[in-house]
C-alpha cells in the first residue's frame, strides 16, 4: 500500500469517527454534560499514556514538560478545548446537532479571520467575501429562526481559538493532547469522585451498558486524533482540507435525518449562505493549501 493511499484510509477513517460522534454521544445523553466531559478528559489520558508507552513516546513528552513555555500555552489551549467539548456535549443532550454541524461547517472561516487579527495574516478577496457570507448566513438564521446560534458561534470560535493557540505550541497532536489531558485530569477526576460521593454520578449507578459507553468516551475521543496524525504525515495539506467537511457534513445528516431536528427555511437560507462562503474558500484552498482543523468534537 502505497504512501498515499494509507494517508487517505487513515484520514478518512479520522474524519467519519468525528463525523459520527454525535451518535455515540447520544447514547449516553442522559448524563450530564460536565459529567461526560470529566469522562472524556479522564478515559482519553489513561488510553493516550497506554498508547505512547506502546510506541515509546515518553521523550516527545518529557521535552514538553520541560519546556516552561510550551506548558503554559497547553494550558491555554486545553481551556478552549474544554469549552468546545462541553458545549459540542450541551448540544447533542439538547437536540442542537443542526446547530453544532452549523459551528464546524463556518469553523475554518473563523480561523482564517482570527489569523487576521491575531497573527496579521493579509486575507484575499475571496477570504473577504467568504467570511461576509458565512455572517450573513449567521445573521439570516438569526432572522428567520428567531434566536442567535450561540452554540455555532461558541463552537467555531473555541475552536479556531484553539487552533490559534495550539498552532504556537508546534508540538505533535498526540503528544500535546496528552499533555492538555493530563493538565485536565485532577480536575475531572475530582469532580468524579465528588459526584460519587453525593451519589450524583450517572457512572457505576445506572446500567453496566452505560458505564462501558463512558469509559469508551476516552478511545473515541483519541482515536481519530491517532489516526489523524498519521494522515497528516502522509498526505498533502490540500486533501486534508478538502476531508474535513466530512465532520459536519456527518453531524448535519445525523441532525436532519437520524435524530430529525426541524430543518426550516430558515436554515435552508442560513446553510446556503455557509455551504457558499465554503465553496468560495475551497476555490481558493486549492491554489494555496492552508492547515485544516482536526474535527474539534
């Protein structure tokens, strides 16, 4: 198998399982949001760490934590990163997947304009134009729907933020979200031990089904990471790009046709708008391939 080809396999396999995240978390709906997430933090460390002792990664994170600067932007990093998952988790509890799908469908475009405030990156014509028609998409649905997508808005600029932030760090995906895990951990496993405690927790006092769900959170959260990381290795940055829309893509046909979510005129306009502004920026992506985001979810 050539090069190449395992770069897409692995890329695609990455990006369906992020695609087709809002159907595991559905199944474990029932329990709260910042309880999910303290399992997702907690799992995802323990399976990380196994797999970097499998493939003897221990010096790329001593070389982290030694680095008193690479810590402290993790540390910003895993705030965004923490604020993405809790709110993805909010809006799969609250029947609002149409409206995730909707954050990570304008997330790139968020970056690009962060680049531009943050990092001085001159933005083209059609970034301009792109980034005017996902806000106008915003503010149609805003309109027509009657309410603000605040949870598309806090998705896509958590994330971007993370990007932003992330991108500074230049360390291995891997590697650095072991480290954002383990900068976590205390936290989520207190809050854990604290639901427990006060026989709040949904873990260990529902079925055993549930509990098996909310340990595999963690190996579904880092698998696609792992196999992305492969994939980034392996393929040209354009073709990632273009891959990435798978993610959405999954969470909007889970939305509109698994969990049937309204999908008004309203957002027929709003999407339209977005999928538009998208196609614009992927015009342009092909001359000058940019990194892509990594799902996010």
């Amino acid at each position: 198998m050539s090069e190449s080809r395992a770069g897409v396999l692995l890329g695609l396999a990455a990006y369906l399982m992020w695609g087709a995240f809002p159907a595991f978390f559905k199944t474990i709906a029932s329990v709260p949001p910042s309880e999910v997430l303290a399992h997702r933090i907690l799992w995802s460390a323990a399976f990380l760490f196994l797999f970097i002792s499998a493939v003897g990664g221990h010096e790329s994170l001593k070389t982290i934590i030694r680095d008193r600067r690479t810590v402290v932007i993790l540390t910003a990093s895993t705030c965004f990163l923490a604020a993405n998952w809790f709110t993805f988790l909010v809006a799969v509890a609250n029947g609002k997947i149409l409206e995730s799908s909707l954050g990570y469908f304008i997330n790139p475009l968020v970056s690009i304009l962060l680049g531009a405030i943050f990092l001085g990156e001159r933005l083209t014509a059609r970034q301009r134009i792109s980034i005017s028609l996902a806000a106008a998409g915003v503010f149609i649905q805003t309109l027509m729907v009657g309410r603000l997508p605040l949870i598309s808005l806090i998705l896509a600029f958590s994330f971007g933020s993370y990007g932003l932030v992330r991108k500074s760090a230049r360390v291995q995906p891997v590697s650095g979200l072991a480290v954002e895990m383990t900068i976590m951990f205390p936290a989520a496993l207190g809050y854990l031990v604290f639901l427990l405690a006060r026989g709040k927790a949904g873990f260990l006092a529902g079925t055993t089904g549930l509990d098996i769900l909310l340990v595999l959170s963690g190996v579904v959260t880092a698998t696609p990471l792992i196999l992305f990381g492969g994939a980034l290795n392996r393929l040209r940055l354009s073709t990632i790009g273009i891959m990435q829309y798978i993610v959405p893509t999954g969470h909007f046909l889970l939305a509109v046709f698994a969990f049937g979510e309204p999908f008004t005129t309203g957002h027929l306009v709003s999407f339209s708008f977005i999928w538009a502004a998208l196609a614009l920026y992927m015009s342009e992506s092909f001359q000058a391939p940019r990194p892509p985001a990594s799902g996010g979810v």
